[in-house]
C-alpha cells in the first residue's frame, strides 16, 4: 500500500459477476477492503451509506444505470468514483465525468492500471489533508482547502473532488504556463494511464462553472502550451 491510508475500503459495482469477483480478490490482495454489488439500486444505497472510501462503478447495470447512479451519488456526496466503460467510446466517458465520475476506465483493462488509478486517487486525498489550513484568495475567488469549498463572493462554486483539484492545482501555480501533461502529473498523479484529454474535459467544465458563471477570467488557454491560472492583484477591478 505504499504508507497511504486514506482509500481502504472500496465499493464495487458491477453485474460481470467474474470481473466483480477478480477486481475483489486483487484488491483483497494489495490490502484494501472490497464489497462488491450487481445492480444500480443496491449500489447507490450502499455507495450513500458512508462506509465506503471510494466505488469503482460499472456503466451498465441492472436496474439503474451507472450514468444514473453516478449522479444521484453526487447529489450527496463527494465519494470518489471511477466509471468502468465497456467501450473505448469518447461520449460514455464525457458523460460519465458530466455526471461527477472523478476517472474512468475503459474495458478490457489490465489490473494494474486500476490498482494505479486507486493509488493515485489517493495520494490525491493526501495532498488535500496536508494543506488542510491554507486558503488561496484571488480577488472574489476564494478557495479553502479546509473545508474543500470554493466561493466567488458569497456565492459556492459547486465543484466535483477532482475540478476541485485541478483548481487548487492551478491557482497554485498562478501566471505559469503549464502543459497538459504537467497539469495531468499533478492532479492525476505520474504514473496515471490516461491522456491528456482528461485535462481538456475538465478544464471546460471549471470554466462554464467559475469563469462562465460569474463572468470572470482566470483560467486561460496558452495556445501550443496548455493552459494558465492568471491573476494579477494590482489590475483587480475597483
């Protein structure tokens, strides 16, 4: 487990009864606890029931889909949730990160790509604790990473774990270019398996809730590079 402690217990949700039953045993493996569910209306109960640190959520399921489960899961909380997808198809993962899934899977995969993502997700969790006590204000925006929330004004900007992330990731290295695959190394983690585009995905969804929404301008687009937090304190608007 490499000294993390934060996911311990996970949350399968998947009809594949042999693939439910592999994903446990390796996980049981490497030191986690697992609980595995078949269908969608067991698995949202079992996901909202907070005994769990993160669910690995199938696509299709019996009763409810994922896509259905995954929203109603971030309807009330912040668990973490890595969509598994049948198909190497672009609109199922857009969709699933549209509805607060925080990584996503494509089927076939190898086991130690998820094992991978799971590590990753938490020292992701890690990083958040151990900067617990420092709020980054930028003019009206205002980011606590004590209580995970973002404020423009008095109004919350309603961010998923991982936009939340990416934010602080950003605003932390505010006026600095950064490339897609530092900003993937630094929110995903290095030894994530994924591409870039994940970055882009969600760069789009912070900016309709931060800077669409309130009319503001921080995160900028560097053409060839990637993308910049800007903020400049003596420009700010009076």
């Amino acid at each position: 487990m490499g000294g993390y402690i934060f996911v311990k217990k996970v949350l399968i949700i998947e009809d594949d009864l042999k693939l439910a039953r592999f994903i446990e045993l390796e996980l049981k493996h490497e030191g986690f606890d697992a609980d595995i569910v078949h269908n969608g209306r067991d698995g949202l109960d079992l996901a909202l029931s907070e005994e769990h640190d993160l669910v690995i959520l199938d696509l299709m399921l019996p009763g409810l889909n994922g896509m259905e489960v995954c929203r109603r899961v971030r309807q009330q909380s912040k668990i973490p949730i890595i969509m598994l997808t049948a198909r190497d198809d672009t609109m199922d993962k857009v969709m699933g990160l549209d509805q607060g899934a925080d990584d996503y899977i494509t089927k076939p995969f190898a086991i130690e790509e998820l094992l991978a993502r799971i590590r990753a997700m938490d020292r992701r969790l890690s990083k958040q604790t151990e900067s617990m006590g420092e709020d980054l204000v930028f003019g009206s925006l205002k980011i606590s990473q004590s209580q995970h929330s973002v404020y423009f004004n008095d109004s919350l900007v309603d961010l998923t774990p991982t936009e939340f992330d990416l934010l602080v990731y950003l605003a932390k290295n505010r006026n600095i270019a950064l490339s897609r695959n530092q900003i993937l190394d630094g929110v995903w983690g290095e030894d994530y398996f994924g591409n870039h585009k994940i970055v882009d995905v969600y760069i789009r969804y912070l900016r309709s809730k931060l800077d669409d929404e309130f009319d503001s301008q921080y995160i900028h687009t560097i053409r060839g590079v990637g993308y910049s937090f800007k903020y400049e304190k003596e420009k700010e608007k009076i």
